[in-house]
C-alpha cells in the first residue's frame, strides 16, 4: 500500500526529532556567520525545519511506524504522534507571529528561532518517551530553553524578571522530578514510569517511597502544566515574556506535559484500583482548584495580556478534566483547539504591538470594532471560542470532555467545570464589550503590513471554526487512534 | 569490588590488602587533612575563604574515593562538586561583591536544628555502614566499574546519553542569548 519507507523504521521514528535538531543547528550556525543580522533567512529555515518534521510525523503515521525503539527509550505510538503534530504546528505558529514583533521589540530573530526549535524538540522528546530519564531530559531541554526565549526583550524588565523567576522555580520543579524518580527507581528498580506503577497498581504492593516519588514527579508535571498549587509563577512568566514566547508557554509545555501525565496516570486510574481510589480525588481537586483560581484572578485583570494568562491557567484545569476521566480523544481535541483559540487571541495581541512597546490593557482595546472591524471581529471569535459558545470550536472541546467527565461517573467535577466556565464567560465577554462599546479616547494607528501574522490569524480562525462547525474529520481521526491505545 | 564485602580495596605500597579495616592507617593523612579542611571552612569567617576550604575538602574526598579503589566516584566527586557546583557558588561571591565577612551569629534556635540534623545524618551514616558491614549483606558497588559504565552509556542509554548534548547546546545558547553582547551596539 503506497509507498514502502525508504527508511529503516528506527530512523524514521526518530526523524521528526534529528529534523528539528538539524534546523536549530542550521539556525544557530546561520545566525553566528550570517552578514546581516537582521534578515529573516533563520525564521525561513526554522520554518522548513518544522514542516520537515512534521512531513516525517505524517510518514510514520500513514506507514503506522508505532513501537519501541532505542532499548525502550523511544516510544512512537498515536498518542506521540498526534501531540507532536500539535507541537509543530505551535512551533510554526510562533515564528510567524514573531518575523515583525522580533524586529519592533529588538530581539534576535535567530536567537528565537533556535531556542524554539530546541524547545519544540524536548517537548517531542518528553510525548514520545515512557522512559523517567529521557522524559526529565526532554522536559529539561524544554525549559531551559523557554527560560532563556522569555527573557529574550532583554530592554524590558518586565522579560527579564519573567526569565529570572521562570528559571528559579522551574530549576525547583526540576529537582522535584529527579528525585521522585530516584525514589521510583529505587523502589520498582525500573526507569520505565508506566511500567513500573502499574505492577504495583495495587497500594498495598505499592512502596512508600515509590509513592511519594510519584507524588514528586506529578508536582513537577504540574508545575509544567501550571495547575493550582504549583501556578503562582505562571502570570508573570506569561504577562512578562514576548507575546509569541507566552503563546509558546501557553501551549507547547502544557501540551507535552499533559500527554505525560496521561501516559502515566492512564494505566493507573483505570478500574477500581487502590491508586484510582488515592490519585482520582487528588487530581479532582487539583482541577477544580485550577479552574477556579484562574478564573477567579482573571476576573480583577486590567491587561488584557495578564487575563489571558490567567484564562490558560484555567483552561489547564478544564484538560486537567479529561486526565481524570481518562479520556484519551478528548484530551488530544481539546489541545489542538486550545492551540487555535489561544494562539488566535493572543495573535491579535502581537497584531496591537507598535514599534518598542505593546497595547494589552484594556483601555486599549476600547473602539477596535470600529477602527479595525477585521482584528475586532477576529479577536471576539476567538474569545467567544475560549469562553465555550456553541458555533466555535470551544464549545465543542469542552462539551466532550465534561461529556467524558460524566461518562466516568465524576458528576461533581463536570458540575465544578460547567460553573467555573460560566465565571470565565464574564471577563471574555469584558473584552469583547469594550472593544464595541467604548470609544477610544485617541486613535492608534497600527502596523498592518505583517503578512505572516495575519496568515496565522486567518488559520486561527479558520481552526476554530472549522472545527466548530465540522469537527467531524479531526474527532474520527483522533478516535480511531486511540481505539487500540 | 568483586570478592570483599566492605568494598574496601586497599593498596599499600605495592601489596594489595582486601578486607575490613585492615591498613586503613594510610588513609590517615588525607582524612585528616579533610576534616581540617571542613572544620577551617567552618570557623572562617570570610567568604571566599569558606567556598576555597570546601573546594578542598570535595577534593580530599575525592582523593579518599580514589584511594578507596572508587575511581568513578572520585571523578564524579572532583568533577561534579569540586568543579562545577563551586565555581557557582565563587561566581555568586564575586557577583555579590561581599567585602566585609559575614556578622558573627549567636547560638540560636538555628545552632540547635544543624547541630540535630548533623546528628540525624550521622546516625543515618552509621546506621548505613554497619548494614554495609554485616555478614551476608551484597555491596551494590560498580558491577562492571568504568568499563561497564562506559557500554552502558552508549548502548542501553546512548539516546539518553545524546539528549544530554541537546540540553547543553539549550543551556548554552540561552545562556549566550540572555547575557551576550547586544548585537550592533
């Protein structure tokens, strides 16, 4: 059938990987030779690096490249794949919205790009991997890089403190998940995190120790994904950075995070084991803490930019929800919308940015509808989007996982999500008020000649339409991966 | 360590001594000189001072590691502390500028909790040797040594080993990126 894979099954299921890689390396070596600085040839090329990647990720979807690889360190599987897919095109995403802002906020196109596709690529390490080591690696590699690309407008203060305090409390999160892995390992005396929990799924077979290591190693996961306890960094990190890098941090490390957590807790959760009876309740609250915590701040923000932050932290809790009920399909389509709502709004961010400084407060905002109909009307989409109405993709996202919730028997939890989403609905629709109701006080004049932007604008759109209104392709897509998970 | 069950290989002179204590005496020196060199981090009052005693004793115990026929821990030890942990804490003395040495503390709730937990340590120490020393017990110890190490690195965890160069190669351009020249003045 088709073609056969000119490849050997061992380097394709790593080639999506060496494609990035390979592309950081050419940007990085671009941007150390390169005459002139201010070229976007490195953005081009990190670009082509992703597509390449995701080429290779659709080659080893259609041959259906799944197994282990690499004495088990290397995992390729649906659930691997399909996240990586989100990953890529989040990674696009990024440098597109970034050609202009880069230049406007003086910072190193280059320098981005490679640290982008370093991140994209730890994040691809961390999704396709079940081995502890290689997925504290891939997370380390992830972060480090993220610390540095929030701090990359190094004339702000505001992104440099972002870096400073990004990079302290992940270091924690890190040591965090070593050591729950040296107690894992001590005690199941293997490295393999699904494997090693679910024989001792039992509690009573199930060490202390090892316990508390999975304790650790979830802390640090959840700092990650910034739910509740652990989120206290999250809004500065994410209002303090570049727009790009937050829509970066809004996704990508959440994304790979979550998959993680669901390759972990899957095995663990299903049936009436003694660990489900532990870790159910726990994640439970856990989710309903973050919903209700970013939701609630979200509420006060006079940023635009800091209440979106606040509104992904929330919306951390609500994929949180489908962890709980286990519900692999719902997880994947709620990323990948997330990636279009999220993506798309804070596009219209970058799209308000000047030359030298950004529009995120509210004030701000007040007279789009009548000055730039498109970016307005684009802007209230997408919100109405993360709010959760019915045409938008939004709203489908969250109908199946509280549907997934309810089907697994978590009543309550559905409850808690349902009402936390009607909280949101107040300062989404803030916004949008605003912008139509309010007139501005002086007229800003925008830089609209940023083609690229509104190409990822446009793809927003179109995601969380599309997806709204015909989900039907993507839904089975996604379903039929997980039928054999 | 194949045959002993304290995992002590003593070499002295050009014989070699397996076995519990026996010819420990040689090792009386670089002992010494450790537990100098803590007690003088300690009692030393200026900064750069503490950080350079310490440099000393993480290489004294290196030295022991290596005496003790545990060439990988020796390594690990001068590279890993020695090296790289306190040339951190040397740049974060020299950052800080501190000129004056740090006011004198009385002995306070914070005496008393590092004087329990130094005890708890030890006791934990002491506990861990004689389970270690007990007839019967297997010394963990380095099956293949460096050899063994070395194939594992580049067979069971060669993909593990190579991510490692991803992060240093992250490490360093965020470093480069954060701290580097601004470009073009």
């Amino acid at each position: 059938m088709g073609f056969p894979p000119p490849i050997p099954p061992s380097v394709l299921a790593l080639a999506p990987l060496l494609a990035l890689v390979a592309g950081a390396l050419l940007v990085l070596l671009l941007e150390a030779f390169l005459k002139r600085k201010d070229g976007e040839l490195p953005a081009f090329v990190a670009v082509f690096a992703l597509l390449a990647s995701a080429f290779f990720t659709v080659v080893s979807w259609n041959v259906g490249n799944s197994g282990v690889y690499l004495h088990g360190r290397l995992l390729v599987d649906n659930l691997a794949l399909l996240v990586t897919g989100v990953l890529v095109l989040a990674g696009i995403a990024v440098i597109l919205m970034s050609l202009k802002y880069a230049a406007h906020q003086d910072m190193n196109l280059g320098q981005l790009c490679g640290l982008l596709l370093l991140a994209v690529a730890g994040a691809m390490i961390m999704v396709s991997s079940s081995d502890g080591l290689v997925v504290f690696l891939g997370l380390e590699v992830l972060s480090v890089a993220s610390y540095a690309m929030s701090g990359l407008k190094r004339q702000d203060r505001a992104s440099s403190e972002a870096a400073a305090k990004y990079f302290l409390m992940g270091s924690f999160a890190g040591a965090f998940f070593v050591f729950g892995l040296a107690l894992v390992f001590g005690t199941s005396g293997s490295l393999d995190l699904t494997a090693g929990l679910s024989a001792g799924a039992s509690l009573s077979a199930f060490p202390a120790a090892g316990a508390v290591g999975l304790g650790l190693i979830l802390t640090a996961l959840f700092f990650k994904i910034a739910v509740a306890p652990f989120h206290m960094w999250a809004p500065d990190v994410y209002e303090g950075a570049p727009t790009p890098v937050t829509v970066f941090l809004t996704i990508v490390p959440k994304a790979a995070g979550l998959a993680v957590l669901l390759r972990v807790l899957l095995p663990l959760l299903s049936g009436e084991t003694a660990a489900a009876a532990v870790f159910t309740p726990a994640l439970s609250v856990a989710a309903v803490l973050t919903m209700f915590a970013g939701n609630l701040a979200a509420l006060r923000q006079k940023s635009v930019k800091r209440m979106l932050a606040y509104s992904s932290i929330a919306h951390a809790g609500y994929l949180l929800v489908a962890i709980v009920a286990g519900d692999a399909p719902s997880l994947v389509f709620y990323l990948l919308v997330y990636l279009f709502m999220n993506g798309g709004a804070f596009a219209v961010l970058v799209a308000m940015s000047g030359r030298g400084f950004e529009r995120a407060s509210l004030g701000d905002f007040a007279g789009l509808g009548r000055r730039h109909p498109g970016l307005a009307a684009s802007l209230s989409i997408f919100l109405l989007s993360l709010a959760g109405f019915p045409p938008t993709a939004g709203f489908l996202a969250k109908f199946y996982v509280f549907g997934a919730a309810v089907r697994e028997g978590h009543i309550l939890l559905a409850v808690a999500a349902v009402l936390a989403s009607l909280i949101a609905v107040a300062y989404y629709l803030k916004i949008i008020v605003v912008m139509y109701m309010q007139d501005a006080e002086a007229a800003a004049a925008f830089d609209r000649d940023d083609p690229a932007l509104f190409l990822v604008i446009f793809l927003g759109l179109l995601g969380v339409l599309q997806l709204g209104l015909w989900p039907g392709n993507a839904l089975s897509l996604i379903r039929a991966a997980f039928n054999a998970f | 360590m194949r045959d002993s069950d304290f995992g002590l290989t003593l070499a002295a002179g050009k014989t070699k001594y397996r076995g519990k204590f026996h010819g420990l005496g040689y090792l009386r020196y670089p002992v010494a000189l450790c537990i100098g060199s803590v007690l003088a981090m300690i009692l030393s009052r200026n900064q750069a001072h503490n950080a350079l005693f310490l440099v000393l004793a993480f290489s004294c115990l290196g030295g022991l590691f290596g005496l003790l026929d545990a060439p990988f821990a020796a390594a690990a030890q001068v590279l890993v502390y020695a090296g790289a942990i306190m040339v951190l804490f040397l740049f974060a003395i020299m950052m800080f500028n501190l000129r004056e040495p740090a006011p004198r503390e009385r002995r306070t709730l914070r005496t008393f909790l590092a004087a329990i937990l130094g005890l708890v340590l030890f006791a934990e120490l002491a506990i861990a040797a004689v389970r270690a020393i007990a007839p019967g017990s297997v010394s963990p110890g380095e099956p293949d040594g460096l050899a063994g190490l070395g194939r594992l690195l580049f067979t069971d965890y060669l993909y593990a080993f190579e991510i490692t160069s991803l992060l240093i190669l992250a490490a360093l351009v965020g470093a480069l990126a954060l701290a580097g020249k601004k470009e073009g003045g």
